[in-house]
C-alpha cells in the first residue's frame, strides 16, 4: 500500500547508510528512517493502516472511542489519525513515560488512563480491555496481538527491498529490536521472501528479554528499563518466532549512547530505542565483512526524551540485569 493510501507524509522513509559512524573493516549498515514521519515515530505506518483496514472490515467507524496501550509512540499516532477520523482516542500509558509524549497525546486530543510503571504493559492491556467493556461504543485496537501490527510493516519491507535493489545490493542480515514484535515480523516476512539467504536477529533489552529467555530455557522476570517501547514483559504475539534466527541483548546506556553519537556524527535526531538498533548492528557488524549489508530501523525522534536526556528515570530501579550483555568494544 502506498503512502497516499496511509495518509500524507507516511511511508517512503529514507534508506540511509551510516558513514560517519561507520567502522574501518566492519559491514556497512543501512537504516530505514521511520522517525521522519508525521508524529516523529514509525508507529503513524501502523496506525494509518489499521484504521484503513478496520474501516473497510466494518469493524469501527467514526464516533466511536478507540482504546490502546502505549508507552507513547503509538499514542501519539493513534490520536493524530483518530482525531482526523473522527474517533475518540483513549491511550492506556504506564507511569513514568516522558512529559513530551504526554503532552503530544493531548495535543492530538487523546485522553491517557495512567497505569503502575510496575504493571507496565501488561496491566495497560487489562485496563483496556476493563475501560472496553465498560464504556459502550469503544473499540480496543490491541496493537501487541492484532496482527494489522506486523501487515502494516510490509510496506515497509517492500520499500527497502525496492531501494536495495537501486543500489544494487543484497542485504546479508536484517536487525531489529522487539516491543510489539509487528515492525521486525512485517519487515522479515517480505526481506526472507526477497532474499532467502537472509539472517535475522531480534534485540532485546536485558532488563525484560522474554525471547531470550525462552531460547536459553531461564526463568524470566520482567524489569523496567529506560527504553520507551521495548521490553513489554512477555514474548508478543505479533512476533514470528519463526522470522527469528538470533536474538541478543542491550542495555539501556547502549542505546542512549548510541543515540547522541548519531544525533553527533551522522545528524539523525533520533531516540534511544533507535540508537540500540545501531549499537547492535554494529556489533554484529564488526564480526562480518566489509562487503556484507545490515539493515536495521530507526524508530523515534530525539526530542520525545528532552526531559530525561541523561536517560535516567526516577521511577526505575537501578539493579543489575539478569543477564549479561555483550559489551562494546
């Protein structure tokens, strides 16, 4: 589906390759800049097109409320669609999300229901789907387990394929962090069709790396962390395991300092979630060679984090993850 079919301004992300970071020997890494859309992260791509689809199927129409979770982005997203549309938007946020996201929520006219930062995502669902229940005319979207999620994203794959083949390149791995699980398994779907020969890892944070978890048979618990849209405490139903060849882990302090060093040296504003894509990619990088391609994503925008720019959140504990990471370095 093409971008007018989204909405204005939505798809058609720029396929860019780091250079100013890049490292003498490693891999060359391209990354899909999806913070460049309307509302500042890639979560406008979902929501344009589950409110396409929805429509078509009936299923919501204007007037009604719709109900999500969200750490933010898609609250964001959601609200700018559905107030253009007509809709009530209603976003279930745990506690302890920056002020920025808040107040970009409301300035689209969204109401958010505040939950526990220990609850996180989990109990945002069961709120949901309790305010559903018992608010008549409201509609849960369920992004985690609605698989619009990960459809939404293969127009995206779709478009890297095309500007790979511009370039003339064939990628030899794809990496991409997991919230949802829609943006890695909608990409992964359409790049293993395109190229077979395709590996792909999913990244977690180490503080709530459920997948990890369940690969290396450890118990899991989860942990709050200090990257926004990552870790929702389960492995997501929109995740294809079977998309995933590796999984490996991140910390919070990887990818925000991966983070002010492309906001330094390449120029992209971006946030720290698309700074853990990059750290990882170029730790992966580093152990391929120089002709190989990753791909990776970039999600959000720098300025939705101004009020904790040293990434420190008051609310979260400070112990130690229960794994180790894989250090840069």
């Amino acid at each position: 589906m093409n971008a007018s079919a989204h909405g204005a301004g939505i798809g058609h992300t720029e396929l860019y390759e780091l250079r100013e970071t890049a490292e003498r020997g490693a891999a060359r890494i391209f990354a899909k800049c999806e913070f460049r859309h309307p509302t500042g992260s890639h979560k406008d791509r979902v929501f344009a097109f589950m409110l396409d689809e929805l429509e078509r199927a009936g299923t919501i129409a204007p007037g009604m409320t719709l109900v999500e979770c969200s750490t933010g982005n898609g609250g964001a997203a959601l609200s700018r669609v559905g107030r253009d549309r007509g809709y009530r938007v209603v976003i279930v946020m745990p506690a302890g999300m920056t002020e920025e996201r808040r107040k970009q929520i409301a300035s689209f006219d969204g109401t958010v229901v505040e939950t526990s930062p220990e609850g996180f995502l989990l109990e945002g669902e069961e709120t949901a789907r309790r305010y559903v229940a018992e608010h008549p005319g409201s509609h849960f979207l369920d992004q985690s387990t609605n698989e619009l999620n990960w459809r939404a994203w293969r127009s995206c794959g779709t478009e890297i394929v095309t500007a790979l083949d511009a370039l003339d390149l064939v990628p030899d791995h794809f990496l991409c962090s997991v919230g949802t699980g829609g943006t890695f398994t909608g990409i992964a779907d359409v790049l293993k069709a395109a190229y077979p020969r395709l590996r792909t890892t999913a990244v977690e944070v180490d503080r709530s790396a459920a997948l990890y978890a369940k690969r290396h048979g450890l118990p899991f618990a989860h942990r709050t962390h200090n990257l926004m849209g990552l870790g929702p405490g389960k492995v997501p139903a929109n995740l294809r395991e079977e998309l995933v060849d590796d999984v490996e882990l991140i910390s919070g302090d990887d990818g925000w300092a991966a983070m002010k060093r492309l906001i330094e040296k390449e120029g992209l504003y971006v946030g720290p979630t698309a700074g853990g894509n990059v750290f990882a990619a170029q730790r992966l990088a580093r152990r391929l060679p120089p002709e190989a391609v990753v791909l990776t994503v970039l999600f959000d925008s720098a300025w939705k984090y101004f009020s904790v720019w040293d990434g420190r959140y008051a609310r979260y504990a400070t112990d130690d993850a229960p794994y180790e990471t894989e250090r840069a370095d």
